[in-house]
C-alpha cells in the first residue's frame, strides 16, 4: 500500500541504467477510488513498450507519478509505483505475429492503491497526473526528430471533495489494445474506446502527441506542473488532420471511439487521442491516449463473399429484397460462400437485427478453401418462435470472415425475410367449482382444482389474482404453476374471521407463453364467507359464592392463600376456547398471582392460586383488587366472549397497639371460671406486623414469677400470692409494660 504525501514530492534520484532509448509506443494512465469512504484509490500507468526495437535496459521496474492542481500547477504530491503487469499484446489474428516480426509490443502496468487525504482535492477546477519519459522509435515517420522525443502521459480528474461532499468519479477504463498493423490502401479499423464506470458521456478526439520536457539528457524527468506541454514537431506533409496519411486519412468516431483509416503510405505513425468525460453537460476530467500503428505492404488478399439464391431461381439475392417463408415451409437458408484465395480458413456468424441473436444459428460455422474457385455451402436456420412480427420482416446479417492478416477480411449479407406466424390456438382456463361461484360457513374449507390447457401443447403459465386483495390475507392459498399443454393446480379457502361479510372475486389467469405471445385466458369466481352459528361460551369458578373474597393474613407457618379454579364451557363443542386473566390496572405477575392461560376445546379449567406476600399486604392493605377471568371462542360474530370478576379484600395488618388495648390489668383466680387467668386475646401468629417474642411478669421487689413465648400463655397466679404485679409483653419492635392485680 502507498500513500501520497500532498504538497511534498517524493523525489527519486535518476539511475544511470535509465538512459534514453527509443522504446515508447504508448498508454494511459487511470485513476478511480477503490473504498472512497477509506480514502483508497487506484491508480495505474499502462504503458505500451516497443520489445522489437527499444533497448532492454530502458524498462524499468518503478515510475514515478506526479499529481498537480490544474488552478496554478502546484504538486500536491507524488507517488511510485511497482510493475505489476507484464505480457505481449496478441493480434486480432493471432497467427499473424510471425509475419511482422519487427512489431512486438509489451504492455506493462504499473498500478497500486493508495490513501488519499480527499479533504486537500477540493479545488472546483480540479487536478492532473502526469508522467514524462523518453524517447520514441527512431524509425518513426510522421513525427520530427522521434529518437530524441519524449511522451507526457496526461490524466485530469475533478476535486474529490465538493461542497463539503465526497465527489466519486472514476477515469474511463480502457481495454488491452491489439498490435495489429496496416496494410497500404487496404480500409482499416481499431476499437481505440474506453468504459466508464459512472456512467458519464466519453467524447473522442484525434490531438496532437506531447512530448513534454523529457530529453535524451534527462529521460525521465520530475515533471513539473503546466498549462502548455511541448507538443511534438510533425514531419513533412503531416498535420492534425492527417496524422496517418491516404485517401481516408486517421479518423475516430467522437461517440464510440472506433479508429479507421486507409493509408497509401508505408511506415510508422504515432497518434494521440484525447478522451473527454462529461457529466450532464459539464466536461469533469480528461484522458490523453497515445498509441502507434505501422503500415506495410501486405500480400494481396481477397475478402471472401456470401451469396443466397432462393430454390428454383437463377439471379442471386440483392439486399433491400425481401423474402417469405410461409408457416409450413423450413425456416433454413442455404448460404453460399466464396474466396478467391485458396487454403483460406473461413468463419460464419449471424447477427439478428430485430430479434434475438441466439434464435438463428449457423451450419457449419468454419470452412477452408480448397482452391479459388470453390463454393461452400452452409446453411442458417430460425428457431421455432422466429416470426415476422406487427408485419415487418425479419432482418438477419450473415458475416463471413476470412483468416488475413493483419485483421480477417469481412462479407456482410443482410438478409429480409417476412416469416409467417404458425398458427395459434389460445388457451383455455376452467375450474371444477359448480358455477365458479361459492358461500361457505367460516373455519370450514372450500377445495377445488383449476385446469389450463393449450391443443397446440405450448407451455403454460397459471396463476391467480384477487381483484383488490391478496389471496393469503383472507385465507385462500393457490401457487402458481407452468406445464406444457395442460396445468392442474389446486386452490383451498379456509375463511378466517376477516373474510366474513364481503364477496371476493379471484381471477385464474392462463398464458401461453410459446414464443412470448403472451395469449391469456381467464375465468373468475365469486367467493363468499358467513359466520357460523355460535353458543356463547361461559366462565365460572369453584368459588360457592359471589361475595366479595377476604383475603387471610400471610401466616408465620406458610398458610394463608386465596385458591380457586376458573372454568371455561361452551355448548359447541367443537369450538376453540381461549381462556386467561387480567388484573382490573395491574399486571397479576406483579403481585405473584397464579393463572396459566389454556386453550382447546371445552371445558377448559385451570386454577388461580395467590399467596400475597407482606409487602404487598401492605402496598394494598385495606384496598380491593379485581381479577377478570375472559372466555373467548373463534367464532367470528360478537357472541364470543364472557367475563367474570372476583373480587378479593386485604384487611390491615396487625399492629401492638391493638394488643395494648386487649390487655387486662386484674384477674381473680377463684376458681369459678370467670377471670381466673391473664392472657391477651389478639396477638397475631401472621408473618406480617409486629412479632411477638415472649411475656415475663415479675412481682413487686422485681423477681420474675412468670415468662412464656407462646402467642396464646396463659396465667393464672399459681403459688403466688396476691398483690401488685408488672408485666411485659415483648415484640420485635417495642414492649408494652403495666400492673396485673391479683384479687384471690
């Protein structure tokens, strides 16, 4: 990974072994964003170096590249990058190679993906990258001194950032390019096009090549910023408009990029093509692409010609004919193929005009000549589905190449031909439903099948529709489904409670879809659902009476709860019960209460069960609480519920100041059964409140004669005298002391 260190050059030092030498052929340089939200781009150099006649040593393994901004030419920085990238570029013959072996070009990248500080590529006129280096081929004809001459390879690109925002833009992509040659006053073409990623619009143009600052003294210069690169000196009778002389002088299409030229002079031509990008309307970068062709005098050679005469006729077929292939004759064509050049490996493809390519195949697809006068026949065929359509015919090329250097020579017959339709049968869509129409009771099922066919067998498409709903959102369940002449598929409707009280209309649709005709059928049905007759469900509890429920103390020994069963009934018994609880403003999970909730079919029973704890005997003490219980059935009609409510009470909790004022203070222990004995009625065994501990009474000089920590002790003066006595009654957070009077 590398990284631009902006507004600082990284200065490499020129090595003796990179002296000049004429090597350069061409190239470009690219440069779009790899992960922009990380600030990773790529960038890369393809250069194109002359193997045949550059010197070994002036291929390097490193260049360095050099960034400026376009508004004053000042560095922002520069980056070395490793070759990645090593290969000879083939011809569009490949075999041709051996003919030319004094044209032998490599194509070497030099690429890597670096870190870019966007925030410093703001400026709104943008920026550049540039790399310079000498010289061109010394055999070079269209240009002045070229063994002396460099080349500055040239890519603009917009700000990175604008208004504030991440602007993403990529330089056009460019293809591998081929080493093809030029035969004199022989029509030439060469696809000289780019691709850009983001969809911007490419303009083409011929320019004249730079030769930038690079010198035989100094090949590989640090490139400085400018505004007007040198340009190289065009030799004698050459300009801008006729880089490559003859009769079609060096041409490019400005909206495809494609070169073509017929040149009527021998040697070799450097040229320059400037690539524009715009983006609506606006021009947002540039890339300068220069490459070189050689003319030479090849060997004559003769395209080859594709010929078709209709059965039965003498005169061959003219383009702008039209033919007609009627419905029960063949949809073949039997072509006819010549070249005057013997042993010549011939190809044949087809090209549909206004249909699909792959609906017309060739056969055989390759030949070789034998001598010049032979005449080979093949034969292209339609498919099935071919056929004239909206009565216009059917147009198809017929391209015959032969294998020549440098690029095959090419026949292209367009051939019309008005191909009748077959005859058609539209398709037929039914169900087994009585009248397509239906009422059924909600929760039963309604089946039936529909049945596509085709007599002509062609494949089928079924599927079905419901006119402003979704068939699975009210319970109908149908898939659709393909066959060839016939297609069965089932359709089921289980109404769910939604479906009730309304007709819904589905359409089954059928398509033949052989050849895309796209020919329909339909039949529709009409659907309703009604609510069944329903009883309406019932709760009860095990509770004998309705009376509002007290709620007992939480006792010390674990007892003291409210438990009861709740039952859910219903006199149809096939119905579905649902039965749960909800607290009247509370959820019963807060106060630990008990009730799971059950479904099936009655009865359905399950028990409510609350052990209150103190804390929420005390949250609640003195209140109600409410806990409805719901029955509800999967009728749809409003008879489904009932509800019943249970009331529950919590008392207060005990305190020690209701025990004070249960406290006696004389007793008579005389044996007739009234008064005979201390004790305190009142003192409470619950685990909430005030705890009792113990009793202790002691006599007046303080000597205990009594103790118990039973809640229910009981005193009755035995073996004491009578007399003035004190008590306490302990508990947990106080003591009640007083006088006891024993009378005997």
């Amino acid at each position: 990974m590398k990284k631009i260190l902006l507004r600082t050059l990284w200065i490499l030092m020129i090595v003796p072994s990179l002296s000049w030498a004429s090597h350069i052929v061409g190239g470009e340089i690219e440069f779009y964003p790899t992960n922009q939200a990380a600030s990773r781009f790529y960038v890369g150099l393809n250069f194109y170096f002359d193997q045949a006649n550059g010197r070994p040593a002036a291929e390097t393994q490193t260049v360095t590249l050099y960034f400026f901004r376009k508004s004053d030419n000042a560095s922002m920085g520069s980056i070395e990058l490793p070759q990645t990238t090593r290969k000879l570029i083939s011809y569009t013959n490949p075999t041709c190679g051996a003919l030319n072996a004094d044209l032998r070009t490599l194509f070497i990248r030099y690429s890597s993906e670096i870190i870019i500080n966007t925030q410093n590529f703001n400026d709104p006129r943008g920026y550049y990258i540039v790399w310079e280096r000498c010289c061109r081929n010394s055999i070079i004809t269209n240009i002045l001194n070229p063994a002396s001459t460099g080349e500055t390879f040239y890519t603009e690109f917009p700000a990175l950032v604008q208004n504030n925002q991440p602007y993403t833009n990529s330089t056009p992509k460019f293809g591998e390019l081929k080493g093809d040659y030029i035969c004199l006053n022989r029509p030439f073409t060469f696809d000289f096009s780019g691709k850009d990623a983001d969809g911007d619009s490419l303009v083409y143009s011929l320019t004249r090549p730079w030769a930038g600052f690079a010198n035989t003294s100094n090949p590989e210069p640090v490139a400085r910023g400018s505004s007007t690169y040198p340009q190289v000196t065009w030799a004698a009778g050459i300009s801008d408009q006729n880089m490559i002389p003859g009769p079609v002088p060096l041409r490019i299409n400005r909206q495809t990029g494609i070169l073509n030229v017929t040149a009527d002079k021998a040697g070799l031509y450097v040229f320059a093509v400037l690539v524009e990008e715009y983006r609506k309307g606006v021009k947002i970068g540039a890339v300068r692409r220069e490459f070189q062709f050689k003319v030479v005098d090849c060997p004559q050679n003769f395209a080859p010609t594709a010929l078709y005469r209709e059965a039965g006729k003498t005169a061959f077929y003219k383009e702008g004919e039209t033919l007609t292939i009627k419905r029960d004759q063949s949809k073949c064509l039997d072509i006819l193929i010549t070249d005057r050049d013997p042993n010549q490996r011939l190809t044949l493809r087809t090209i549909g005009i206004n249909f699909d390519d792959a609906s017309v195949s060739a056969n055989p697809l390759t030949y070789v000549t034998k001598s010049a006068t032979d005449t080979l026949k093949a034969q292209i065929c339609f498919e099935k589905c071919v056929e004239s359509r909206n009565n216009q015919p059917v147009i198809v090329e017929v391209i015959v190449a032969d294998d020549g250097c440098p690029q095959p020579l090419l026949d292209t017959l367009r051939i019309r031909v008005f191909i009748e339709g077959a005859l058609n049968n539209n398709p037929d869509v039914v169900t087994n439903l009585a009248n397509n129409r239906a009422a059924i009771a909600q929760g039963t099922t309604l089946n039936f099948n529909v049945i596509g066919s085709d007599k002509d067998n062609d494949e089928l498409v079924l599927e079905a529709r419901g006119r402003g709903f979704q068939l699975n959102q009210v319970g109908m369940t149908f898939n659709n489904a393909t066959g060839k002449g016939t297609v069965t598929q089932p359709f089921t409707w289980v109404p769910p409670c939604n479906a009730v009280g309304q007709e819904y209309i589905v359409d089954f649709i059928v398509t033949d879809v052989a050849c895309n005709r796209q020919v329909k059928d339909t039949v529709t049905v009409r659907l309703q659902a009604s609510p069944l007759p329903n009883n309406k469900p019932k709760v009860s509890t095990s509770l004998t009476s309705t009376a509002v429920i007290d709620v007992p103390l939480p006792a010390a020994d674990g007892s003291g709860s409210v438990v009861f069963d709740v039952y859910s009934d219903d006199a149809d018994k096939a119905d579905q019960l649902r039965l749960y609880a909800q607290g009247q403003g509370f959820n019963l999970a807060q106060y630990q209460m008990k009730f799971d909730e059950k479904t099936g079919n009655p009865r359905l029973t399950s028990r409510f069960e609350w052990k209150p704890n103190c804390a929420d005997y005390a949250a609640m003490a003195g209140k109600e609480m409410v806990v409805h219980f719901i029955t509800q059935d999967n009728s749809c009609g409003t008879n489904k519920n009932d509800t019943l409510a249970v009331r529950m009470r919590l008392g207060n909790l005990p305190t020690a100041t209701n025990v004070e004022q249960n406290t006696p203070n004389v007793i008579t222990p005389n044996g007739d059964g009234k008064n005979d004995c201390f004790f305190v009625e009142g003192i409470s065994s619950v685990a909430c409140g005030p705890q009792f501990e113990k009793i202790e009474i002691f006599n007046r000089w303080g000597k205990l004669v009594y103790s118990s920590i039973d809640t229910k002790f009981k005193w009755c003066a035995e073996g004491v005298p009578a007399g003035q006595y004190y008590y306490g009654l302990k508990f947990t957070n106080q003591t009640i002391k007083g006088t006891l009077a024993v009378i005997k």
